[in-house]
C-alpha cells in the first residue's frame, strides 16, 4: 500500500510575502526555528523523515496562512508565480516523492483562475486555498461576480480552516459551508485531482 501525506507545508524564502506558519503560532523559539529549517528543506530532513515513517510521497503546498496575508494584489499574484515555479521544479526533482498543491492570489480572483490553470500545466495537482485571504471568503460578492474564473477554482480546490481575523465574526464554519454547496474541499469530490 503506498502512503501519501497530503498538506505538507513548505515555505519558499525568496517570497516578498513574509509569514509562514511559524509565525502565527506561539511555540517556544527552539521548536519555532527547527520548524523554520524543516520548512524550507526538502532533501536534507524530509527525504529521510519520510522513508523512516513509511511515507511515500508528500503532497506539498505553501504554508499557512502563505500568500493569502498579502495586501497588494499585485505582489500576491507575484508571490503566487514564484512559489509556483519553485514548488514545481521541486517536485521536478523528486516526482516520484513529491506532489503539489498551488498558492494562488485571491486578492484578485481572475489572476488567481488564470495562475490555477498555469499551475496545472506545470504539474501541480491544483490549490490549496486558506480559509480566508485578508478577512473576505470564498462565498462573497467579489468572487461570485468572477463567474467562470471561480468555477475554474472550484474545480481544482481544497481549502483548510484557518483562524479568523477578529474584526469579521465569521467562522470555519462559514468556509465549510461554501465547501459544500461548490462541492470542493474535504466535503466535495474535487478536493485534490493528482495524476
């Protein structure tokens, strides 16, 4: 039986976008830079993590809360392409080990449609999308008037609860329900298509 990870986070250092996991959970500093140096290794530790743990392949996507914590659109859809293109030279190097889910810039719905399909002609298997992008979720106005670059998400998604800001009252429980009715993400059949 072949065992696969799926949600392995990664953190690409080059990004103008700053934050990863590590930076918004509060851990002692030791275990905050061992989780710094795992993140961005791919080779070093979790080649050999994964063969001790019967793991035979890790599907790989940007850590939490990644790109979508970026204010300007334009630097989002930047961020987006870079870590894109490194995710899938990574996973050039080791497809037999290593799969990908994109980050793609919500901050501007039809660049994120347009970066989803260029993400899957480069191999990724499709996006992993945060619960929010600066507060605003996936069943707003905003991304309903997007109409087919929505629907393109949709159908190569999976997006995983993440924390609310405080200031929007809404919940993980909001996101699961858009999950639902779009039929993506753990409820739906297009959670993740790889292969």
């Amino acid at each position: 039986m072949k065992i696969i990870a799926l949600e392995e986070s990664f953190w690409y250092e080059k990004l103008a976008t700053e934050g990863s996991t590590v930076s918004h959970v509060r851990v002692k500093s030791a275990v905050a830079a061992d989780w710094q140096r795992k993140l961005v290794d791919f080779t070093e530790y979790r080649l050999p993590d994964m063969d001790r743990n019967g793991v035979d392949m890790q599907v790989l996507s940007l850590a939490s809360p990644g790109i979508q914590v970026q204010p300007d659109p334009d630097i989002a859809v930047a961020d987006a392409r870079t870590a894109n293109d490194f995710l899938a030279d990574i996973i050039k190097e080791h497809p037999q080990r290593f799969a990908g889910l994109a980050a793609i810039p919500l901050q501007d719905p039809p660049k994120a449609a347009a970066e989803l399909r260029r993400a899957i002609e480069l191999g990724l298997c499709g996006a992993l999308v945060n619960d929010h992008t600066l507060g605003h979720y996936l069943d707003e106005p905003q991304y309903a008037r997007s109409g087919k670059p929505c629907r393109t998400l949709a159908s190569r998604s999976t997006s995983i609860p993440t924390p609310s800001p405080p200031t929007t009252g809404r919940s993980c429980r909001d996101t699961r329900r858009w999950t639902r009715r779009c039929g993506v993400g753990p409820h739906g059949p297009a959670a993740m298509r790889c292969g």
